[in-house]
C-alpha cells in the first residue's frame, strides 16, 4: 500500500478565516461563541452560535458568486486555496489533463446548502415558484462542495461528497486516504465545510434539546467533559488538507505536517441521535484505526475527542477510550477544539484534523476549554484551560455522529 502524508491546510472557523490565526487562537483557548446576530432570535430558545464574521467581497467573491454559492462552498474554495497555497501546489491548475486526472476532491458536509433553500423558499412563497433562481438546485446540493473545488483548480480524478452527520468529513477523510493507498490518486484535497447557522437550524436542534441554553454566558456554553455541560453550541466553517502520496512529496522537497495512517468507521446499529452507552461502537472504530495504522495504545499521545459538550456523548466517548486503551488511557491527552469553535457537524473532523497534525508537527496540544468541574463518568486527562507542548508521536481524531456512525482517524510523525 502507498503511504499517504498531509502536506497542506486550510481553515475557516469561529476563531479565525486562515490556519495561523485559528491555531494561535486554540492554542490560547480563546472563545468563538456568541450571541447570534445574523438573524432575529427573540424567539428562540437558543441564541448563541460559534458563527463566521466575514465579508466574502474582502476574499474575492462577487456579488453574482453569493448567488451561485453558499456559504458552506464558499469557505471551502477559500480553504481549498489555502491548503493548496500552503503545500506549494497552487499551480496544479495549470498541469496536463493527464496530471490532473490523478488530483481530486472528496469533501463531506453534514447539512448541504440550508441557507439557499430558507432564502428561495421565502421568494417562492412570496412571488412565486417561477421567480426561484435558477441557481438553487447547483447551490444547495451537497456535492456542489466537491465539485465546486474540483472546478476552481482543475481536478479531474475522483471527485464527490460524503454526508453522515457528524461523521461527514472522517468518512471523506479516509475515502481519501484509501484513494491514494490504493494508487487511485496522487493528490486529494479533502475534509468538511458547513454552514447550517439558520433558524430553522437552530430551533430543530434545540427542539431536539441537543443544544446548549447558557445563552446568558455564551463563552462558558460549551464544556465539553465538563459536569455542568448542558449541550453543544452550532459551529461552522471548514478544515481541508491536502494529502498526498508519499514518494512525490519527498520527491518534490514537500512540508509534511503529519503522515494519515488508520482509519476506523463502524455503527452503533443502536439509535437514530443517542450513542450506545458501552462505548462499544467508538471502541471498535479506534482499534480498526489502530490496527490500519501499524499502531500500538501506548504509541498514541493525543486525542482530538468527538467531545460535543453533550452528557450522553462525552461519558460514552470517555467509555470507549477506556475500553480501547486501559491503563493507557490516563496518560493520554485529550482535547476538543468544540470547547472553541463549536460543533461544526459535518465539518467537525475536517477542522479537528488539522489542529491535530498542527499538534504532531508543532508538538503541540490546544486545550480543553471551560474544564472547570470534574465529572465522575469523564475522569481522564482532557488538557484543561490551558495548551500543552509534548511530542505528539501519533493521535486519534474520532468523530461520532447521528445515526451511529463513529469515524476515528490515526495520523503521527513521519514512519521510517
């Protein structure tokens, strides 16, 4: 099997629209959360999202693109240039189709274009079916994230969408790292992007009673591990890296942040929104990620938990590291970007993946935020408050979704 390393990143989140300005921020363990001001919330019971500032005329969208986009699409062209910028292939537009044939995109969204169906929605229901923008079914489906990139610079190889919740971007991630194993790709830019902050949204999610209510303190609102967790907070945004097959980034003198070496995807088979309380499910993706990647318990230092800030997921996912790892459990250090930038959906592993090759190749672990009272069912080391530097040697990113779906991806130093 080829060997597939990480060799290029791109963001946009709460705490920043580039990867230094978030992995600063994280590393800080500065709060994106606030008070929603992108629609009327007086009568919501939520109000608080980790929501994106950003303006897309200042990152070269035209009026006309805001039209033809979401928000979801848009962020991950500008990630997607990012990554491609930083791992020295901005220029891979300009090959030959033969070159390009061996580049593609495979990038997850859990919710798709929700704010192009609420706005054409309203203009059907005000002036009528014929005035819908012809633009709204390109706009709101969920492969226009892929293909949209694939368009932007060029990529003719294997290219779609993987939508299973908060699952979404660890299911596109190991697609293409199998993609390249196997020698069907050279290059793949991958991971998730999301931007499902809509009232419609938020009041489904709240009426689920998913959602965090501290919407008097909505920098304490998300504490993932925390005994007086109460819910996640809505995140959004994106995470995409760009992988790519070993020999021709060494070939080509290549950054390689980290190496992707396991990957683990199971089911609970237990319920549509609740985890299976034994950490079974989990347990098994981890040790399938594990045992992809060559990897011993007591050679993983990081965890990049799910760690929603929900009580049911927080105690299991606890549960299924202890399950996997034993006594090895309490040497590791864990932590959840959530704590910051909320809870990206199907975007989650995407942007939880580069802070975690961020960690391997900087050695360096973001913290735990608002870790302030212990739980008894959460008793690990979840690096609270405060950021750690230690060698990463290897780290599990897992992300556990509605429907069952439990992802856990293993990347680490550079293997002999």
């Amino acid at each position: 099997m080829r060997r597939v390393v990480i060799t290029g990143l791109g963001t946009v989140n709460a705490l920043g629209l580039d990867v230094e300005t978030s992995f600063r921020r994280m590393l800080a363990g500065e709060n994106g959360v606030s008070l929603i001001t992108g629609f009327d919330t007086s009568d919501q019971a939520v109000k608080i999202a980790a929501s994106v500032d950003w303006d897309p005329a200042e990152h070269g969208f035209l009026p006309m693109d805001s039209r033809k986009l979401d928000p979801f699409t848009m962020w991950a062209l500008k990630s997607s240039d990012e990554a491609l910028a930083d791992a020295g292939l901005e220029g891979i537009k300009d090959e030959t189709p033969e070159q390009r044939a061996r580049y593609g995109a495979i990038i997850a969204t859990g919710i798709g274009g929700i704010t192009g169906i609420l706005e054409q929605h309203h203009v059907m229901l005000e002036r009528g079916p014929r005035r819908v923008s012809p633009h709204f079914i390109p706009r709101i489906m969920p492969n226009a994230v892929s293909g949209q990139v694939a368009i932007r610079h060029g990529l003719m190889g294997t290219t779609f969408t993987t939508s299973s919740a908060c699952a979404s971007a660890g299911h596109a991630i190991g697609m293409a790292w199998r993609a390249i194993q196997w020698g069907d790709a050279d290059v793949i830019i991958t991971g998730g992007s999301e931007s499902a902050t809509t009232p419609l949204s938020i009041a489904g999610f709240a009426s689920a009673k998913a959602l965090s209510t501290r919407n008097d303190d909505p920098a304490a609102a998300s504490r993932p591990f925390d005994a007086e967790r109460d819910g996640f907070v809505m995140g959004e945004g994106t995470g995409v890296l760009v992988f790519e097959e070993y020999e021709r980034a060494k070939a080509r003198g290549a950054r390689i942040y980290a190496e992707m070496k396991g990957y683990g995807s199971t089911d609970d088979a237990f319920h549509i929104t609740a985890p299976a309380e034994d950490g079974a499910g989990p347990a098994r993706a981890f040790e399938e990620a594990l045992r992809h990647a060559g990897v011993a318990t007591d050679e993983i230092d990081n965890i990049n938990a799910h760690g929603t800030s929900t009580a049911y997921n927080d105690a299991t996912e606890t549960t299924a590291i202890k399950r996997v790892f034993g006594d090895h459990a309490r040497k590791l250090a864990i932590s959840s970007t959530k704590s910051m930038i909320g809870h990206l959906l199907g975007a989650a592993t995407g942007v939880e993946l580069v802070a975690t090759a961020l960690a391997v190749h900087h050695g360096k672990v973001h913290p735990t935020r608002n870790y302030e009272h212990p739980d008894p069912a959460c008793d690990l080391d979840y690096v609270p408050n405060e950021a750690r530097e230690m060698r990463v040697r290897n780290a599990l990113c897992n992300s556990l979704g509605f429907g069952g779906h439990n992802v856990s991806i293993c990347i680490g130093e550079l293997g002999g």
